[in-house]
C-alpha cells in the first residue's frame, strides 16, 4: 500500500507550475507505485472532462521509504483547442490539481488560479451581437450605437434584453 501527502503547487517562473507532493510504501515488501497528475475545471454547462491525466512518475520504494516526486503543469496542460480560431486556449479561472494512484484513487487536491492566455478574439462581420457585447472594444462601441437608437426606452425591456443577447 501507498499513502500520498504533502502536496504543494508552486508556480515556475515560466507560466507553468510545479506540482510536488511525497508518496510512502506504507506495506510490508517493496513495490512500485505509478503516481498520477490529474488537472481540471469545475464548469456549470461542461465542455470537457472532470479532469484529465495530465503527468505520472513512475517510483520503486522499499517498505517504509518515502519518495517526494516533482511533475510539471503548464498552460498547454490547462489548455483546450479552439476549432473556431485553430488555437489552444487558456481560459481564465481557477483548476484543480489532483495527485494519486489512480483516476478513481486522488487523494491530494489543490487549486491554481489562472488569468488565462487573454486572447481576444477577432471581430468579423459574422459575429452576434453578444460577441460584439462582450469584446473589450467592440463592446463599448456598440452600446453607444444602441443608445443612440430613438424609442428603445418604449419597448419593454426583456425585449431590449434578447437584443442584446443575440
């Protein structure tokens, strides 16, 4: 049997980061043990796994013995490919690292906090208006347009409201 502990998440200088932790052979005999690195996303609609495989360090230890592993996590790790731009993107938010012996058996959680790649898409003329809405530019731009419109204080306003949200 092994026993995991001590798991730290450090960042690495180069926008990835270092998740380190201990694994114990808490047997009687040596054995081998493959430790595994699991990154994820808690999402309210998901687009992806719970989390994904994202290292593993393979570690032979006599009974008693104690080995701190060291595996590396980088924004591609965190990342999902975008059809739409042909491009692996970083969305913002905070992960869960997990280590353990097995996708079923993670017994060491933590959390990184990430500000994302900050890609911002294009504007094209396909673009909705939500897209327009919430483009740092573009958003701006096409709510002075839409308040220079006459009337739009008659209508009612869960009608203004799908406009905008097309």
């Amino acid at each position: 049997a092994f026993a995991y502990s001590g798991l730290e998440v450090a960042p690495d200088g180069d926008g990835g980061w270092t998740v380190s932790f201990t694994v114990t052979n808490t047997g009687g005999r040596a054995g081998r043990e493959v430790a595994q690195l699991y990154a994820g996303v808690e999402q309210d609609r998901p687009t992806r796994p719970r989390h994904e495989l994202r290292g593993f360090a393979k570690v032979a230890l006599d009974p008693g013995e104690s080995a701190r592993i060291e595996l590396p996590l980088t924004g591609r790790d965190l990342s999902v490919w975008d059809p739409r731009d042909r491009r692996w993107s970083l969305a913002a938010g905070t992960y869960t690292v997990s280590v353990g012996a097995s996708s079923r058996d993670l017994p060491l959680r933590g959390e990184i906090t990430t500000e994302g790649d900050r890609y911002v898409r294009p504007l094209t003329k396909y673009c909705t208006v939500g897209e327009w809405r919430s483009h740092p530019v573009g958003g701006p731009v096409i709510e002075e347009i839409i308040a220079t419109f006459p009337g739009l204080d008659d209508l009612p306003p869960e009608m203004l409201e799908m406009a905008r949200s097309l």
